[in-house]
C-alpha cells in the first residue's frame, strides 16, 4: 500500500498551496464532468433562463457519493446534486424521453432516485439555501418543459423531444453542437446556476460552502468502521473507490472487490474489507492526487494509449521530465539560436556543462531527501487497472538517474532542419527509431507500450538498455535507402546514442578518436571517407543524387570487406573529376583513406564478418570531422576546408 500512502502525502502537501491555485487537486467526494446545459433559477426556486454549455466551459466540478464516481453496470446510481436530463427532470417522460442509463421498473425511475436523494441531504443540518432553492425547482417538475420553452431542446414533428438532427448543417441546434458525437440531447448533462440577492457565487459548481456542505453530510453518512491498512487507525472505511483516472470517461479501478461471486478475494479472506480496508478520506485524496498528477495540462505524465506514467515529488516541486529528449528538457525547442549549433571538437564537454548545471538548478530546489514517485498505470480490460512499474527514490537519486542516462546516451541528434542537439533522444523517438511503421496507429499500440515500459528501468534503475532494441535501432539506420533524408539522419543519431550507452564500458566519444582501432570503427570511417569523396565530386558537378556509399550501407554492414571493393572501384570516375577540379582534397582523402586501413590489425580487414553498430559510431564522426562548415558553403571554401583537415 506504499503507493496509495505516498499520493495521500502528496494530497496533504499540495492541497491549497498558492502554488498550483490554477489548477487546484479536487475536494474529496467530487468529481468533474462535462456539462451541456446551465438552468439558472432565483433563491425561491423559480425559473429565471437556461443556455448551452459551450465547449470551452463545460468542465464543472460536482459532487458524487462513492457509488456515483465511478458508476457503471445495469443500474447506475445518481449524483446528489448535478446529473443528466432524465435524473434531474421530474417531466422527462411526459414529452417522449426514454430511460437510457439500466432502469427497468417504474419505481426504478433514475428521477425517483435523484429526488430522494436529493431530499435527504436537504433535509439533514449540512443543508443550503441554495440547495433548497433547486429542491422546490425540481419537485415542480417542469425541467424539460422550461427547456422546450427555452428552445434549447428541439421537438420533431409529433411534439417529442428530438433525439437525432438530421436537417441542414447551417441549421443544427445548439444543443446538438455540444453533446458527444452519437449522443442524443435526453444525455444532456444540467448544472445549476443560483441568484440570490448579495450572493458573490451564483454559479454552484464554483461555490465552497455547498462544497463543504456536501463532504460533511456524506461522511456523517458512512457507517463501515475497520482498519486503514494505509494509515494504521481504526476509520470509517471505503466500500468503493474512484474512477476516472486518466480521463473523464475512464472506468478502470486501481482497487475493487465488488465480485462476491468469484474469487476475487475468496479463498483466503471473507469479505473485501479483510483483503484491502482503506481509510475514506485516505483513499479519496489518494486517488484526488493521482488525478491532479495525470490531468494532461499539468503535463506532469506521460501517455501512450492506456499507459499512463508520472513522475512527482511528494512535496511537489517540480521535476525534470522523464520523457524528453535532451533539446526538450533544455528547452532548446523554442530558441532559434540554440537549436542548431555547428559542430565543435568540445561538443561533448559542452553538453556535459550544460547538463550539470541543469540538474545542479534542479538540486537547488529538491532536497536530498525529498521522496520522489515514479510510477506506471495500464489497463488490460475496461474496468481494472494495474501499477506496472513502481519506484520510490530520494531527490538525490533521482537526479543522479537522470544525470547518468543523459550523459551515458549522449550524441550528436538531428531531427531536421530546425532541430539539431547533442544529447538523449526521448522513448518515444527511440520507439519510433526501432520499429518504424510498426508502431504507428491503434495497432502497434501494444509495442509502444511495452517499448516505454522497457526503457523506464533503464532511465530509472541505470539498467543496461535491451540489445534488441539497440540492434533493432542499428538496422534501422544501416537501411539506408528505405527512408528520407531527415528520417535516417534522426535515425542514425538515436541509433548512435543507443549503441554507446549500450557500451558504457568502451567510454565511447563523441567526436573522432583516431587511437581507436577496433575493426567495425575502421569500416565505419572508411565508409565516411568515400562518402565524402563521392559527395564532393557530385557537388563540383552540380549533381544531386545519392552516393554509392550510401546505397551500399545495408550490404556493407553485412559484408564489409568485400562491399568495399566495389565501393572502393565505384570512385575510380569521381577521383579522376577531383583531380582536375580539387587535387588538394583529394590527395588529403586519399592519405587519411590509406591510413585508416593500416590501422587495421592483423586480418580484420579482410574478415567478412557482420559489422555491429559501432560502424556507425565511427561513421558519424568521420563524417562530422570532414563537415566542419555548412554544406552550403561554396566549393572553394569547402575544398580549402578539406585540404586543412586531411592535413
């Protein structure tokens, strides 16, 4: 119950702070939904107007019992206060509304329900004003007629209330503009809107006293007593336990015992309670925390379909995001003059300087000892949800994780035109880096999931990062010819990152090391060398097209030695042109071509064997070795450029 403990710390911490007063965690026995229709009446009950929700306002925070919250099955139950049409409106039946929410018996009746309940909290001593005044409007049960009169409910031809608009789209009803796609205006929720004279909060969502109202007259409700296995004291206990997680419409529980039937708890306990007692005010504001972490807005969680994951500090300051590449977490995304810096012999000392002082700002704030959550929610079925990954750290180490895995992947990434870093990629690129197309849609949903969920201890818990992944990320950046430019660049920095975080033990640099003189980095520098040969001759020609270095890479990686003689006699005619245009840089190629191949040892030049993806590391720094400046410098500068740097 570890968890269900730190989000009721987290509650108690951050509830009303200053701090996160635009968007505050919800009151304990509330939820929020999307209302469609706002009834506005005076403090006498009596109708004053009623107007369409729109969109942007429809979010209202509204109370619920335990049963309400998370209400599913055949027979829902009620709200106490703000509902749908058919629970508020005593007249809903009068002008053709049909039942839609499980009741069969006309005793049943979702309004019978809705006004009895509402009846008793009235009556009892946490009652309002305000509440009064909707109780006699309701019991007059004239809602749905008001409504009519109001024009905000249509009527087809018969004078029943219209479920479906099917006239000109320039004509459709406002009502029809704001309901869920497939709904009919019977599913319209209604919120109440009060005016009493000297009155500052009409609106009742928005009003605190009927808020505090509504939590004290629904604890006094509660009858169970037992033990809080979370807080350790005898309390009244939870008999359900919210819902709406990850969204508005999400059912899926993290704690439910409601199957007497089957065996959910039996066999070793008699009742759910001997399973799990949790405290009610404990488990509302553990599942309030969780919902304030997860809220989208706050962009506090990752998601990816169902799986949910979040990072928070109990104490809640903030964190540095798990899931953002090294530009993001940066904030290099927005500034123009950072995005794309030019590459320096110190790219790698500079990235580490600027990482430090990032956690180091990060220190300044987050105590050594301050607890942090990381933690990863999913769901197989529609009603259950299940903690995939749980971690509890102190700041300390937290930072330290985050410090290691930037640092440990770092490379030269680049992700286009406008975005060009050195650090992490994110797991969401490296996902898509691995597995391409695969993963795109509902239908690569599952290896998503399972991708992120794989990567997380290896942010979290430093450890080593899958090979499949790494090997699936080198086959994606040696298949060269079966993507765009800009998509095997970033595919070939993600890949690159991968592999020397991989290899943490090889310490592997980020610019050119000449003293390393392992095979596949050799074949690796070859490659780039030819590559540039060919790519100058082109360019002096004013030729655009792809080099055969290039469209040789996947079968180089597999049989270096042997695809480098046809490579090698590929550059016969481009040599020749060079000799006329550029001898300088080619007598400068050609010297650091034969010596990378002196480098070799023994007969590891002339082995066949398949090259792993440290080719590419080798690769990519040759390459950025022999780029210095822009490739849209003009030919003399880049060949004088060449010159120097083959010297």
């Amino acid at each position: 119950m570890s968890w269900i403990q730190k989000l009721h710390e987290t509650y108690e911490l951050c509830a009303g702070l200053p701090l996160f007063s635009s968007n505050p965690l919800l009151p304990i026995s509330h939820t929020t939904q999307q209302a469609h229709i706002e009834i506005v009446i005076d403090g006498s009950g009596n109708f004053r107007r009623a107007s369409v929700v729109s969109k942007e306002d429809q979010t209202t925070l509204i109370p619920c019992t335990e049963e309400s919250g998370g209400r599913a099955g055949s027979k829902p139950k009620n709200h106490p206060l703000c509902d749908k049409l058919q629970y508020v409106a005593g007249d809903y039946r009068e002008l053709g509304g049909e039942v839609t929410v499980g009741f069969a018996k006309e005793e049943e009746e979702p309004h019978r329900s809705y006004l009895k309940d509402l009846e008793a909290w009235g009556a009892s001593p946490d009652g309002h004003l305000k509440l009064a005044a909707i109780l006699t409007y309701v019991r007059k049960k004239h809602v749905v007629h008001d409504l009519v009169r109001e024009r905000l409910l249509p009527l087809d031809s018969q004078g029943k209330l219209l479920k479906k608009w099917d006239g000109d789209k320039k004509d459709v009803p406002a009502i029809f503009k704001v309901i869920p796609a497939g709904s009919s205006p019977e599913d319209a929720f209604i919120r109440w809107h009060v005016e009493i004279a000297n009155d500052p909060e009409p609106a009742i969502w928005k009003d605190k006293e009927i808020m505090d109202a509504w939590i004290r007259y629904y604890a006094s409700q509660q009858t169970k007593h037992g033990l809080c296995m979370v807080t350790g004291n005898e309390t009244i206990l939870a008999e359900q336990h919210p819902a709406k997680l990850r969204n508005a419409g999400d059912k899926a529980k993290l704690i439910s015992s409601n199957d007497t039937s089957g065996y959910t708890f039996r066999g070793r306990f008699i009742d759910a309670v001997q399973a799990c007692g949790v405290g009610f005010v404990v488990t509302q504001q553990a599942h309030k925390a969780l919902q304030w972490l997860l809220d989208f807005e706050r962009r506090q969680a990752f998601r990816n379909g169902n799986q949910v994951i979040v990072a928070w500090a109990v104490s809640g300051k903030s964190l540095p995001d798990l899931f953002n590449n090294s530009a993001q977490m940066f904030g290099l995304e927005s500034r123009e003059e950072d995005v794309a810096p030019a590459y320096q012999g110190d790219a790698g000392q500079a990235f580490a300087v600027r990482l430090k002082r990032y956690i180091a700002g990060y220190r300044t704030r987050l105590g050594p000892t301050d607890a942090i959550v990381v933690m990863a929610l999913d769901s197989a079925t529609p009603g259950r949800m299940a903690i995939t990954y749980y971690r509890e750290l102190t700041g300390s180490e937290f930072l330290e994780r985050i410090q290691l895995w930037h640092e440990s992947c770092a490379w030269h990434q680049n992700f286009g035109k406008n975005l060009k870093f050195v650090g992490v990629p994110s797991p969401r690129d490296i996902t898509e880096a691995a597995y391409g197309r695969q993963v795109e849609g509902k239908s690569g949903e599952k290896l998503r999931k399972a991708t992120v969920e794989r990567l997380l201890p290896c942010i979290i818990d430093g450890r080593p990062i899958p090979r499949d992944i790494v090997e699936s990320t080198v086959r994606s950046a040696v298949n060269r010819p079966g993507l765009e430019k800009w998509e095997w660049e970033k595919n070939l920095g993600i890949a690159c990152a991968l592999f020397r975080g991989h290899h943490k033990q090889r310490s592997y640099e980020m610019a050119l090391e000449l003293d390393r003189t392992s095979r596949d980095y050799l074949f690796g520098r070859l490659l780039a060398v030819a590559e540039r040969i060919e790519d100058m001759a082109l360019y002096l020609a004013k030729e655009n097209r792809g080099t055969s270095a290039a469209k040789l890479m996947q079968r180089f990686a597999d049989h270096p030695y042997s695809t480098w003689r046809t490579i090698e006699l590929s550059l016969a005619p481009y040599k020749t042109r060079l000799r006329s245009r550029s001898p300088g840089f080619l007598v400068n190629m050609e010297k650091l071509l034969d010596g990378i191949i002196c480098t070799f040892r023994g007969q590891d030049f002339m082995s066949e064997a398949r090259l792993s993806g440290e080719f590419l590391l080798g690769y990519h720094c040759q390459r950025q070795a022999l780029w210095p400046k822009s490739e849209s410098t003009n030919a003399e500068e880049t060949t004088e450029t060449q010159t120097d740097q083959g010297e």
